[in-house]
C-alpha cells in the first residue's frame, strides 16, 4: 500500500496516478493524553489502521495526485537518524575537499567501516518537508547539495534490535532526500535546516518491499542525471543500521532512517528542480526556492 499526507494532513491511498481520500479513519486512532508517548501517533497504529483505509477506500473520493500538494509521509518523526558515507563511490569521492572541508576525511583510521568511525548522526525532525513543499536554502553564498537515500520508517519499538528481526520492525520505505550544506561545522548541523530532510512523496508500507537491499535509485536536476546506484552497495545494510541504532537509541513508531547517499552528490541551486526516484517506492519532484 501507498500512503501519502496531502494538502495540509489529509490521509489518502495512491491509486495509480489518482489519491483516494481516506482521512475519516483518522478517528479510529486512540484518544492522545499528556504526556504524550514517544512516537508518531499514525504509524504507531498502521496495523490497526491499513484495513481501515482499505475498506475506506473502496466509496472514497478520488482526485489526481497531480492536482495535490504532497506533505512529508510521516507527520510527526520522533528522530531522523542518518548514516554518513555507507557507499563506497560516495567515501572516495568524499576526498574532494569541496566536500569534506578538511573536517570529514573518509579515512577509516583502522576502523572497519565509516560509520564505526563517525557512527550515525541526528537531523532535527522539525526540518522534514514533502514532495509538495521547496527546499529554503539557508546558506545561498555556499555550496548546497543533494543527497538521494532510501529512507527506513519505523513501525514497531524496539531496543538492541537483532539483525534477524531487524526488517519485522520497519513500516515502510519512502525516498529520502538528505540536504546538505558544506562546510567545517558538525553534519548534524549542516544538514539539519528547516526543509533540509525530505520525505516522500508517499510510505511504501513494508510488505510491498521484500528486499530493500536491492532497490534501484537516483536522481537528475534540470534533466542531467547526478546520482544513480542500487541499494545493493550499501556498505552497512538497512538491517545492519537498524541493529545499530538500536543499540544507542530506543526506537520508536515514526523515527526514519536515512540509510546515506551514493557517489554523485551535487550542487543545487535556487530555481533547480530535483527528480528522484527509488524503484518500487515511486518518484517525486522537490523544487529549490
């Protein structure tokens, strides 16, 4: 199933190139009370809600997906948790220092893989946009680029996560698209601007994917083609990131994994319109303002 957010926190079903408007089973969800629990509420309860909107969708009203602005495909993300060079194109081609700014070397230093070097990294979850929504630059004088990743939801909570029951925990994939600024400040910095991590354009739910580790993707802007590679040469799998973020973080309904970025990053400016595609989940397109 296809799941999208549209036009302000509507809920629909992507049918082929219209969107059912299923946002009445909405008030299926359980009653919120303060404290509230760690997670997004909407993915906390997919199990409960999919039939929901199955039955909903059968009467529900369509519109083509065209003519509706696409929000984020989760609402409310607990945490965007993000692994840093886990492509090995991306680790040499990270050597330019226009890119590592003499601060992020791709040097292993004896550690086996990038990310047992620099371990993962948080974005802030206020900075997550839709497909439907431009990305602000926040630093114009300098070099902004693209970053396509396949993006992991988390269904179900979870702590020290085995690699066998890694993928049991996932809702659903989206495409991810990690916006990066360079320069010598910490990632979680750079890349953590309001409208700097996109989410959509909908949630694939887990059961339509078998093998996330072998999924197609890229993308182009302006029509000239920048990043192009498979979720195959990932050099820590999506089961892998799981058990290893699990292993720090508790996780929770909602918290997204941006899985990282193969060799191709680019420089994107106002004006440019990101295409990005990942096989089996969909394509979108993301404006620069």
């Amino acid at each position: 199933m296809k799941i999208c957010r549209f036009d302000d926190g509507r809920v629909g079903i992507v049918d082929g190139d219209q969107v059912r408007d299923v946002t009445s089973v909405l008030e299926a969800l359980p009653p919120l009370r303060w404290p509230l629990a760690p997670g997004d509420h909407f993915i906390a309860n997919l199990d409960k809600m999919i039939p929901l909107m199955r039955e909903a969708a059968k009467t529900a009203p369509a519109k083509p997906l065209a003519s509706v602005t696409l929000d984020s495909c989760v609402a409310n993300p607990p945490r965007i948790i993000a692994a840093p060079l886990n492509y090995p194109l991306h680790v040499a081609e990270s050597a330019n220092p226009a890119i590592n700014h003499g601060v992020h070397m791709p040097t292993h230093d004896g550690f086996d893989t990038p990310i047992d070097k620099y371990g993962l990294f948080l974005k802030s979850q206020t900075g997550v946009i839709g497909a439907g929504q431009a990305v602000q630059l926040h630093w114009p004088e300098r070099r902004n680029d693209h970053e396509v990743e396949l993006g992991v939801v988390i269904g179900k909570p979870g702590k020290n996560i085995t690699r066998e029951n890694a993928l049991n925990h996932v809702a659903g994939y989206c495409i991810a698209l990690d916006m990066t600024v360079r320069g010598p400040e910490d990632r979680s910095f750079r890349k953590a601007a309001d409208t700097y991590s996109v989410l959509g354009p909908w949630l694939v739910t887990a059961d339509e994917i078998a093998d996330p580790d072998a999924l197609e993707f890229g993308i182009e802007v302006g029509g000239e083609v920048r990043q192009r590679s498979n979720t195959a040469h990932l050099i820590c799998d999506v089961r892998d990131l799981i058990v290893r973020a699990s292993k720090v973080y508790t996780m929770h309904p909602g918290d997204v994994i941006m899985t990282g970025t193969p060799d191709g990053v680019g420089q994107i400016k106002s004006g440019d319109t990101m295409h990005a595609w990942i096989e089996k989940i969909g394509e979108m397109n993301v404006r620069i303002a």
